[in-house]
C-alpha cells in the first residue's frame, strides 16, 4: 500500500482559538525544532509521496516557514498551505509563490467568522486579495456547525466570485474544542438537510468531507506536530516516524490494518461509525 499525499501539523500553535478546533491549538502549542522539522520532510520524501500538506495550528506561525517551504518544495511534486490566512498580508511574497495552492478556512461573514475564530479581524480579505493579485490558486474551507448554518450561500457566492478553486466543506466532529463546544453541534437530520441544499448549489465546485469515499489510509496519511502517524487526523496515534519508516507504519502497523479493514468493509466514514456507536 503507498499513500499519495501527507498532511503535516508543522505547527500546534495558532494565533486563533477556533471554538471548534480538533487539536486544540493555541499560541504556545508545540511543534518541532527546524532540524527535526528537516528530518521528518526527508523521511515523508523517502516514502515518494507526492503531494505535502503543510498544516496546523497555523504553519505561517513557525519562525522559520521560509525554510521549511523551500525545503519542501525541492522534493515533492505538489505543495499546499492550510492556513486561517491572517498572516498572509505580513509573510514573504517568495514564500506563499512556492505553493500550489493555497487552503483558506472561512466561516462565514467577518462577524461570525470573528467570533468563531475567537479574534477581532480574521482578515480574510485581506490574504484573499494578495493570493488574486499574485496569481496563487487557492480553496476555501469551512464546517457546518450551528453558528454558519446560514451563511453557505454567501459563502458559496463569494468563493466563486473570487476565483477560488473549490469550497470544502467539512461535518463538525466532536474531538478537541467541539467536544466542549457541543451548542455547534447540529442535529443529524438538521445536517443532512444543509449537506443536500449545499450539494444542490454546485456539486463540481462545493467537496463535501465525509460524504464522499475516504482516502484516510491508501490515499493520504496524517502526522501530527510530534511526528506520530495514523490514516485520519481525528484518529489517536502512537506510531512514530522518528521510531519507524512510514513504509512500515503504513503496510504494517495495527492502527493501520483496522482502519483499512473496517474502512472496506463498512464502505462509511470510520471516525463517524465509531462515534455513533459510542452513543447508542
């Protein structure tokens, strides 16, 4: 089995406290020094994975992005940034050019996109406008929670009128700050009506998360800020790539095996069937 595209947390620090952050980032959380951060690049390269996800946290936080960008831009095919865009207006023209595409998380208009960030001026236009001006292609993404519910048109409208490549939209998962924040929650019927009426605006251009066959495991694998390794980043890990190849994480770890089996054999999102069965 060869996953295709790694997703790495370079960074737990964030400088927004999103109410419904999985990984509960915040401004001191962790992330690797520049020579391990280095080191795990070389053993995700080692693996000949072909897209790298750059994430958080908020990776534009760490010091020495220049560096870490450049350095993965020399080995991999296809480089993307996840970032909350807020630093974009301050970081390095050079820097943000050696992405593929840019991932821009949007909740909504600049007072709901506010508060749910936890921030005054989330900034979006601001990095919108420099991704345009210099010709970078980027997405948005967004979740459906209870706050935004009614905003997936705008949302929508202004994704297309700026050029953007898709709108991803994600279910709200009870992990990190969700699970504390359980007011996001809809309820299931709620939310498959909103996932249907959000379908219906543009099915090629709107990429609904968990609605759609999970690439968690034979497609793309997750590391988090400690270099720990599973098929999905809501999935607990203590398979670590400083211990172990990615080679061997991936063809034969447990964690691996029983995500796999149960993904095949099930044909639904892992994450959501376990938590399901929590409750019943």
């Amino acid at each position: 089995m060869k996953p295709i595209v790694a997703t790495w947390e370079s960074s737990r620090k964030c400088n927004f406290r999103c109410l419904h952050c999985y990984n509960n980032s915040s401004e001191v959380g962790y992330e690797l020094s520049k020579s391990k951060a280095l080191e795990m690049i070389d053993k995700i390269y080692e693996f000949e994975i072909e897209t790298m996800i750059n994430s958080g946290g908020e990776p534009l936080l760490r010091r020495d992005i220049s560096d870490i960008t450049s350095y993965s831009r020399e080995r991999f095919n296809k480089l993307i940034l996840q970032t909350n865009g807020s630093l974009i207006p301050i970081i390095d023209n050079k820097v943000l050019k050696q992405y593929d595409e840019v991932v821009l998380t949007v909740f909504g208009r600049n007072d709901i996109d506010a508060y749910f960030k936890q921030c005054n001026n989330p900034n979006i236009e601001g990095a919108l406008e420099i991704l345009t001006n210099h010709g970078i292609p980027f997405s948005l993404s967004t979740v459906l929670t209870t706050l935004n519910k009614n905003e997936f048109e705008y949302l929508y409208q202004m994704a297309k009128a700026i050029g953007a490549k898709s709108l991803m939209v994600q279910k709200l998962l009870p992990f990190g700050r969700a699970k504390l924040n359980k007011f996001l929650t809809l309820n299931p019927r709620e939310e498959d009506e909103l996932i249907n009426k959000i379908a219906n605006l543009d099915r090629e251009f709107i990429v609904i998360g968990h609605n759609q066959r999970c690439g968690g495991g034979d497609v793309f694998v997750e590391i988090d800020c400690y270099g720990n390794v599973s098929p999905c980043a809501f999935l607990e890990s203590k398979e670590n790539i400083f211990e172990k190849s990615l080679f061997e994480i991936v063809n034969y770890s447990k964690l691996f095996n029983d995500f796999l089996s149960e993904k095949n054999r099930d044909k639904e999102c892992v994450i959501l069937k376990r938590e399901k069965n929590k409750k019943s």
